[in-house]
C-alpha cells in the first residue's frame, strides 16, 4: 500500500490538536522506528485520531498488523470508511469512555475500563498526546492495560508533557502558560484541564513503575526547546517496557 493509495486524514473529523505544518505523523512514526518498530510486529495505537500515523505506517506494516481505538466515533467512522477497506491488516475501534475535550457525551470511565483486547495481544504500542488530555487516575489504569495486552519484554511509546528538574518556571506549552492544579499537575486551561495537562516527571515514572512498566529512555519533547539530534515529537516519548 502505497501513501497515494489513501486520502490524507481529515482534521475537520474530529479535532486533534496542531498539525505543526502537516508533520505529526511522519515525526511520531520516526520516533516509533527508532524505539524499535519493525515492519512484521503486531503493534497497538492508543488514541488513533482520525489516523496522521497510520497514514505514515500503511506502506511500512506490510508484514505485519495494526490495531488503533479512539474514544471519537466520528473518527472510528471515517478511519472504518476510508482507510479498513484498503489496508486488510488494520482494524479501528471504538471505546466508548468520557472526556472532557474529546467525548463529553458518554458516560464511560476512563478508570475502569476494559480495553476489548486479549492479554498479551501486541508486540508494540504506542500512544501519542493521549495523557496529555487526561488525569493521573485514569493515566494510572490505561498504563494497567498497557501492560496487560503488550506481551511480556516488549515495547511501547507513550507521550507527556513532563515537568523536568530542568525545567524553569513559568513554564509554557503550545504558546500558553502552565497553572498548577494540585501537587503534580499542571494545565493550559483551569476550567477544563484536559485541554492540556503536564505532570512532574517524578509522579509520571512512579506511575508507569505501579503499573508494571519499566521505562527505558525518555526522548525530550521539543516544547522544552532544548537541541537534540534525536528524532522527536513535541511532547516527551516515554519508551516501556512490559
């Protein structure tokens, strides 16, 4: 499957933040290719969007097959249209959860949740500005789940705004200031926090630990405006281990 054989996905579907120039996509599938996705692996996308990855990943996953579940039916609906027909090894679902910015309308916890997936069902995950539009809570049990369909020893790439101890206040994120909200957490709009959440490293890594993960790198966003030569995406890439 070739890019040309799909259409670009539709960011007036479902609302998924900046595109910083048309390039989410290719940075999150360079970030993936570095943190070790190969061609033949059985991988899982948490929060599939209206598809910026999978567009990217459709001429790459030849060998192998991908899952992708969004909490926006309207963005299932365009992926299950548009891109299952073309591409036979994909396959997009729903998860019918509350969010405050993306699915206001159901009534579904994000905290008890079960994802509709065996155990051990992936060999790679990822998850991209996913954690940034959720609580530490319901953070803490997608990361249970994590670690209960990603089979033991293998890999995934999760992304957050992370407060370092590099880091200087006033801190900024996307242009807007960060306020704190409770001991960890900080957002871009009080009123509604899951517009944009950051959380201290410390509580993140403890996080990830309770839930059975192991972290191996931390790829720094480039929101901190610190140079790297990796190649990155805006938020910081968590890399876990099962």
């Amino acid at each position: 499957m070739r890019h040309v054989d799909l259409p670009r996905p539709d960011p007036s579907v479902h609302g998924v933040g900046r595109e910083y120039r048309g390039l989410a996509g290719k940075l999150q599938f360079r970030v993936l290719q570095r943190c070790g996705l190969e061609p033949d692996l059985h991988m899982l996308e948490i929060g599939c969007g209206i598809g910026r990855l999978v567009f990217e990943l459709a001429p790459f996953l030849d060998r192998g097959s991908y899952v992708g579940f969004d909490i926006s039916p309207e963005a299932i609906a365009w992926l299950n249209e548009h891109y299952a027909p073309r591409l036979p090894n994909f396959r997009f679902d729903v998860l019918d959860i509350y969010n405050a910015r993306y699915n206001r309308d159901n009534t579904g916890s994000a905290q008890t949740v079960r994802w509709p997936y065996e155990d051990d069902a992936f060999e790679f995950a990822c998850a991209f500005s996913v954690f940034t539009h959720m609580r530490l809570p319901e953070v803490a049990h997608y990361l249970t789940e994590l670690r209960r369909v990603l089979r033991p020893g293998r890999r995934a790439v999760v992304t957050f705004a992370l407060i370092t101890d590099r880091d200087r206040p006033p801190y900024v994120h996307a242009g807007k200031p960060l306020v704190q909200i409770d001991d960890v957490s900080y957002t871009r709009r009080v009123e509604r926090p899951e517009r944009g959440i950051a959380y201290r490293e410390a509580a993140v890594r403890a996080t990830v630990e309770q839930a059975g993960l192991t972290i191996v790198e931390v790829i720094d966003g480039s929101w901190h405006g610190w140079n790297s030569s990796k190649p990155r995406v805006v938020n910081d890439a968590v890399v876990v281990t099962s």
